[in-house]
C-alpha cells in the first residue's frame, strides 16, 4: 500500500463513498475494465429531461479506482448529457486533487465508463423510436 | 489513533534491549574496528563477538560469516560472487519461481553477462519438488539459489533434501533466509548449505545490516574493493552498532517465540477463513512452524482488490501488505501468487498479515473485529460478484 501516495480527496472519497451501488431501472449501463487488469467499474445512469438525474457506481479495485468512480459521480449528477459526455479523465484527476501517475488509468476507466453508459441510453432511446 | 502492526514480513520494530545494546557503540565506542589503538579494539571485540554469536546460531565458523549492508547485498554477493568466481565450472544457475527481486535480478543480469538461468516452478503450496532440482542439474550447473522461508506465502522449503542433491551433485547450494532466519532452524552442516543470506531488520533489529555465510574453502568474487575489509570480501569499515545491535536481536529471538506465533498465526488464520469466499494462500496444515513460516498470514478475498482492503484497514489503524498489482509500482499482479497458480483476478484480491512475537491476542482480536465489515462493504461497492 503506498497511501502516502495520494490525496486527501482521494481517500475520502474511497472511504466515504456516496455514490456506491446500482441505479434501479437504470436508463443506461456501462462496463469497463476486466477483473484480470484488477480494475472492473459499472456505472449506472437514470436520465430525466435530458440531465443525469442519478448516477451510481460499482468497482471492484483499488484505491484510486474506487475514489475515480466516486468522484466521476459528483461530477456528472446533474449534468445535461451534451456536458456529460464531455467529462474527460483530466476532470476526474483534478476532482480528486491529483492522482500518481501509474494510476491515472483508473481516472481513464472510469470517464469511459461514464460514456459507454451514455451510449447504452442512447441506443435505447434510438430502438425506442424506431418501434413507434 | 492507536497501530496494529501486521506487516512485520517488510520489517519489524527495534527490540528496545537491541537498541540499548547498540548505543554505546554510537557514543562511547565508536571507534574503528580496523584501528590498533584501543578505541579501534574495543569496537573490534564487539564484531567478533557479534560474528561468533551469529555464526554458532546457524552451526557455522566465526570466520565462515561476513558482514553485509543486508539480505539485497548478501544476496548479490552470494549469486554473483560464486557466479564470477566459479564461471570456469560451468555458466548455469537454477533458482525459482517465487524468489524475492534481488535475487531474480541478480539472476537476469547474470544472464546479460552469458550465464544461463533456469527458473524451477513450485506447486500450488509453493514447495520445490526435490525430483524437479535434481532434473534441473546439468554437468554445466555451478550454483542453485532459492528463498527459504518465502516472504510472501510463507513457504518453508525442505532444504536437508534439496541441499542433499546439491551436495551429491557436486553444485553450490544458497539459501536466502531473510525471512526465515531464527523461526525456523537452519545448521549449516545438517542441511548442506553454503550459502547462507541472513539479515537483521526482520527479526527486530536495526535496518541497513545482514550477513552473509560462506562455507570454509568457496571462492567468491567481490562486489565492493576497497580496504580489504571482511576477508576481502566485503570493504568498507564495519558497521558496528548496526552489528552489535543484529547479534543481540539474535541472542534474544528463540524457539519460544516460534511456538507463540505459530499459536497466534493459526488463530487468525481460523477466524478469517470463516468470512465466506475466503481462502490461504500457501501452505496449510503446518502444526510446527516448519512448512510455514510462523508469522505469515496470506489470504484472497474473491471480488476485492487487495490495495482497498489495505486502505480500509490503514484507515482503522491496521498495517497490512498486499500481493495486488495495485499497490506496487508495475501494474503485473505478484509473481509469486501467480507462481502458486491464481489466476491474476485472484492475485489481486489477496492481504498479507505478518505478525511478530509482540503482536497480542488482543490485536488479533481487533483486526478480527474490522476484517469481516471491510471485506462485506468492499464487496457491496464491487461490480464482480452480484452482492
């Protein structure tokens, strides 16, 4: 453990997570990572009126995995999708106060977890509209 | 907040006694133990006291034991040394799979200098098959190499029966007994041994001070020149506090004390194992202390990573260590957990407890209250495992 190696924020964040758990009847999903790397994230979205009305995550790794996802939520509650989906791994780090460099990876996964999420919701909105 | 220090496999407190034994020789008895005069003497009995008392711990001869800067340089110096030394006999090396890095990188380097390396593979329990080493020894062969007790898993290895074969073959045999030195016995003589890594700052003595025991008759080349010091072996003058201070660690540590943790580590070990999906790594079933090491715990929590069970814990006052890719500064899951064949999502989920002889039950029984709530919020958190 090198826990001299991060920010207050971060530990925070990993300890007091607000954010840990599973939207219900999520409007979009997304996975990314692979349990083999030892980082796997799942960020679930509820959309309303085009703005993240929920988010929520679930992470299976370490530290810095956990406080990214945790922050990438309080980044993104609220936020019009159009702005969501602009929310980069940069925002996460500078979130957090900083990341060690050989986990800025983490910071990477979890905006594109963000992303894929979006992606499922729209995809569903598409398939939505095409069967009316 | 108050520590519960259960990482004593990295290193381990200062025995107060060692400390007082090796201050007068900061302050009163600093002299050199190369000078004639008798400020130089007086740290020159000290060192070979400390050397007598060292060397009689594992059966050997005060002048069989130099003095080193710790387990990385006596590591090199036996590995490399023997190698440069012996090149002429052959240019093969056989180690293993679960070696510490300084060994494993001594190794790799040698190969950059045309020496061939041959790396056994251990079971699941971390053990080396005797039948594996003597298939490895070819006429080329000049030196076999492994870590006795195993820092991370606690394997402790059978070394009369491998230094058997080694004998019988005609090969150098080196132990690296960082981990293992005073918890279990080693005698130079009854195992075979001729190498021999030994250090200090894992059984309550100072850091920055090992020793290295070299059979009477080995030739090895130096790695330091200088001043001749430690039979030519190892220049530099004598760090005498630091090795005051190593040989009173060792007069204090006895076989009590092996007993007291092999109690203690069971204990822990029972009661973790009752948190479900939970299991050891390493041997199991060691009733002595003599197939695994008597301070070593390691476990895997399946769907945790092992960086954030070490986190929650820091955060409760608790040191552990982590065999996880995350924590250490590759991103590659531990080489010996994969060595024993997890699978890397398996590696990543396992914490190392070590204990000490001044670990107290009821530190244990505090770390017991914390882990299972550790492990159930994580794995409430994890996206593997359907909680």
């Amino acid at each position: 453990m090198q826990h001299g190696q991060y920010t207050k924020k971060v530990l925070d964040y990993f300890k007091n997570p607000k954010h840990a758990g599973d939207v219900k009847n999520a409007s979009g999903v997304g996975q990314v990572g692979n349990p083999v790397c030892g980082d796997m994230m799942k960020i679930s979205i509820a959309v309303k009126d085009d703005r993240i009305s929920d988010i929520r995550f679930k992470t299976f790794g370490c530290v810095a995995a956990i406080g990214s996802t945790e922050a990438l939520c309080r980044i993104a509650k609220g936020k019009k999708l159009a702005d969501a989906k602009k929310i980069t791994s940069k925002d996460i780090a500078k979130e957090l106060g900083g990341l060690p460099g050989i986990k800025m990876h983490c910071s990477v996964l979890g905006a594109d977890g963000l992303k894929k999420a979006i992606d499922d919701y729209e995809k569903k909105q598409r398939g939505k509209k095409t069967r009316k | 907040m108050r520590t519960i220090y259960l990482d004593n496999g990295a290193t381990t407190k200062i025995d107060p006694k060692v400390l007082e034994a090796m201050q007068p020789y900061m302050t009163e008895k600093y002299g050199n133990a190369s000078s004639t005069h008798h400020k130089g003497q007086e740290a020159k009995i000290a060192l070979e006291d400390a050397r007598s008392l060292i060397a009689k711990s594992i059966n050997a001869k005060p002048e069989e034991i130099i003095f080193t800067s710790g387990g990385t340089e006596s590591n090199n110096l036996a590995i490399k040394g023997l190698a440069f030394a012996n090149s002429r006999k052959g240019k093969h090396i056989i180690t293993t799979n679960i070696e510490h890095d300084c060994v494993l990188n001594a190794c790799k380097w040698l190969e950059t200098q045309g020496f061939k390396v041959t790396n056994i593979n251990v079971d699941k329990e971390g053990f080396i098959d005797p039948a594996k080493l003597e298939k490895a020894i070819t006429k080329d062969t000049i030196l076999v190499s492994m870590i006795h007790g195993n820092n991370e898993i606690g394997t402790i290895q059978d070394i009369k029966s491998l230094g058997e074969i080694c004998r019988r073959k005609g090969v150098f045999f080196h132990i690296d007994a960082c981990q293992s030195y005073t918890k279990t016995e080693i005698d130079v003589r009854k195992h075979n041994l001729d190498l021999v890594t030994i250090n200090s700052h894992k059984i309550h003595g100072p850091k920055g001070v090992g020793a290295l025991y070299i059979r009477k008759g080995i030739n090895i080349t130096p790695l330091a020149h200088g001043g001749g010091h430690e039979q030519n072996l190892r220049s530099g003058t004598e760090n005498v506090p630091s090795i005051v201070g190593f040989a009173k660690a060792v007069r204090i540590a006895d076989k009590g004390h092996a007993r007291q943790m092999v109690k203690m580590r069971d204990y822990l070990i029972e009661k973790v194992l009752k948190i479900p999906e939970t299991y050891l790594n390493g041997p199991s079933g060691d009733k002595n202390g003599d197939r695994r090491l008597c301070n070593n715990a390691n476990f895997r929590f399946s769907y945790v990573e092992g960086e954030a069970i070490g986190g929650y814990l820091d955060a409760k006052g608790i040191c552990s260590s982590t065999g996880s890719a995350c924590s250490s500064r590759s991103l590659e899951p531990s080489h010996v957990l994969m060595a024993i064949g997890l699978k890397p999502e398996e590696a990543h989920g396992s914490l190392r407890l070590t204990i000490s002889r001044f670990t107290t039950k009821e530190e244990v029984d505090y770390v017991l209250s914390v882990l299972p709530g550790v492990i159930k919020k994580l794995r409430a958190i994890s996206s593997l495992g359907g909680f």
